[in-house]
C-alpha cells in the first residue's frame, strides 16, 4: 500500500468511527445498530466525504447491493 493510501485510510478509519457514533441506528431501516458505512456514490473520489455516507446496519446493506433500483429511488445510491 501506498503511503497516501496508507493516510486515506487511516483518516477514513477515524471518520469512520466518529460517523457510526454520530449516527448509531440505521439509516435505512431505523432499527438496527449501525455497524457499516454505505457509500452512496462509490468509494473512489468520495472515499473521505462524509456527506455521501449512509449508517447502516448488516442486513440494510446487503439489500441496498442486491437491489440497486430500489436502492436508486430511495436515494441509498446515486
């Protein structure tokens, strides 16, 4: 790994852990601890930016990759 790759990731880890305090029940289904941060619009260029996040639990994700257009309309993906 890169030393910059190595930086990006240790600061998401931080922001990481601060966003899932910030926001401990999903998102999506506003029942479950928030265990997994979802990134709307890929983790490429908005790796660090916390406004395309989204605090989800386990089973929210997984049904926001398996159903895309659903996922879409809802505005869980961009």
């Amino acid at each position: 790994m890169s030393k910059k790759r190595a930086k990006e990731v240790k600061e998401y880890m931080k922001l990481r852990q601060k966003f899932l305090e910030d926001f401990p029940i999903c998102e999506v289904c506003t029942k479950k601890k928030s265990v997994d941060v979802h990134h709307k619009d890929k983790r490429g260029k908005n790796y660090l930016a916390v406004d395309t996040w989204l605090s989800v639990c386990r089973e929210c994700h997984r049904v926001i990759h398996e159903n895309p257009s659903w996922a879409r309309e809802n505005n869980y993906l961009v």
